[in-house]
C-alpha cells in the first residue's frame, strides 16, 4: 500500500525505474528471530519465495545488496547461494554504507529501493527513491515508506516487491509465463 501522499501512477514509476534493491536481513529477509544452537552457533531461517524472487530479480538485470547491523555466517552462506555480492555486515550507519555501494555501482539513489524494518532503516527509506516498510516494522518506519508490504518480513515481504517492481516494467508475466503449462 502506498502512502497517502504518493499517487499511482508516481509509485508505478518509482517500483518501474528501481535498479538496485537493497536489503535489511533480520526483520526482512527473516521473521527477526534469532536461535541459538547449544554450542553457540546461530540459525536464521529464510523465506524461499523471498531466494526465487531476488533470483528473478538478477535475471531481469536488477542489482541486490544487504545491508545488516548484524555479522553473521549464515547470511554470508545465504547471500552466497543467491549470488549476492554486496553484502556489508555489522553496519553502525546504514546510510552511508548505501551511499558507498551507489557510488560504486554508480547507481542514484532515485534508483535505489531499500526494504527495512525497524529504526536504523529509517535513513536510508527516507532517502531512496522508493523505501519499502515491511508490514510489520515499527511505526517510524510505516510512516516513512513509500510502500509497505502486505506481508510481513521473513515471511515474502521481499519477494511481494520484486513482483511489484517487475510487474511496473512489465516483466511479471513474462517470467510467470515461462513456469506455465499453458
């Protein structure tokens, strides 16, 4: 759902002209939880809707990135099986860390999408051209985005923008079509 300030057609514009989607992990990429096996080993568990769609995404040409206040292994391994590069882990201030992977994909923040969660997201949603809220992130954040989810983080969150942002360009169908009998 769009803010009230946006329009229609402004937001299919923004979803329509994002090149590069950058990501939150704990809240957004997973429901936030975090275990802890009995010899200190940490297990996160990660939407495989939300992996085939930044996998189709890449297809399309769209750049991903995570950004994380956290440093964890998994994520490492995770952004690894979707052919992530650019991942910056334990982050202090996000925003900055985005405006570095901008410059160096030369890429404008107009063209740049970030889906978060919670207050150290609140910068960079701002800034983008299209900041996403998960529909579960705190208030702050729901009152900053552009779009806000239907669904909530961990749980296809991200895989719901991508569709959104595909359908803008008129991608969807076609990739839809190549998994159809019909």
């Amino acid at each position: 759902m769009a803010a009230a300030s946006e329009t229609h057609l402004t937001l299919q514009s923004r979803l329509a002209g994002v090149r590069l989607l950058l990501l939150d992990v704990d809240g957004v990429l997973t429901t936030g939880g975090i275990t802890w096996t009995h010899d200190g080993s940490e297990q996160k568990t990660f939407n495989i809707r939300d992996g085939l769609g930044i996998k189709l995404w890449q297809q399309a040409g769209g750049l991903v990135g995570i950004i994380t206040g956290r440093s964890s292994a998994v994520v490492q391994i995770r952004a690894r099986e979707l052919s992530i590069d650019t991942v910056r882990q334990g982050v202090v201030d996000k925003l900055q860390a985005a405006s570095e992977i901008l410059a160096e994909h030369k890429i404008s923040w107009e063209q740049t999408a970030f889906i978060g969660d919670d207050l150290p997201d609140l910068s960079i949603v701002q800034r983008c051209g299209l900041g996403v809220a998960v529909a579960d992130a705190c208030s702050e954040l729901l009152a900053a985005a552009r779009l806000v989810t239907r669904l909530p983080g961990g749980r296809g969150a991200v895989r719901e923008v991508i569709e959104q942002m595909l359908s803008a360009r008129g991608s969807w169908q076609p990739i839809v079509g190549r998994y159809s009998a019909v």
